[in-house]
C-alpha cells in the first residue's frame, strides 16, 4: 500500500515532465526551422539550375531555328551564328 501511495504523485508528475520537455525543446525546434526556410538544400539548388539551364537551351533552340529560316530565304546575308549561346 506504501509503494502505491509512493508512486502515485510520479504518476501524476509524468504529463508535467513532458510538458517541461516541449517546451524547453520548442526554441531549438524554431530556430531549426528558420535556417531551414533561409538556407537552399543541395537538391534545391541542383533542381534550380537544371531549370535555368532547360530555359537558357530551349531560347538558344528557338533562336537558332529562327536563325537558320532566315539563312535558308537568303543565304547571302548569312554569317556566322551570332545570337543567344546557352552557358554556365
């Protein structure tokens, strides 16, 4: 009967302890999540790049079909492409 009378109250305290651990954690948790929305993951960045590139080769496409339209209504005027060069 004493041991159950001993263990109630820590019974009891055992939400508190919890509780106390959330909240001591919570500013850790925050701070964690503010350098993930500030910072750019390795994949985010690859995934961006691999975008910019896609855009940059599909303008130099299109201007070089342009080009090579005008070459074949008038070769004369054709030099050497001198337009948009997708790069780095």
């Amino acid at each position: 009967m004493k041991r159950i009378v001993f263990l109630l109250p820590l019974l009891a305290c055992a939400g508190c302890i919890s509780t106390a651990a959330t909240i001591v954690k919570a500013p850790f948790q925050v701070a964690g999540k503010a350098v993930d929305w500030t910072t750019t993951s390795q994949e985010e960045a690859d995934r961006n790049y691999g975008r910019k590139m896609r855009k940059a080769e599909a303008r130099e496409g299109k201007e070089r079909r342009e080009y090579d339209k005008r070459c074949r209504r008038n070769p004369k005027k054709c030099t050497g492409y001198d337009g948009y060069v997708a790069r780095d």
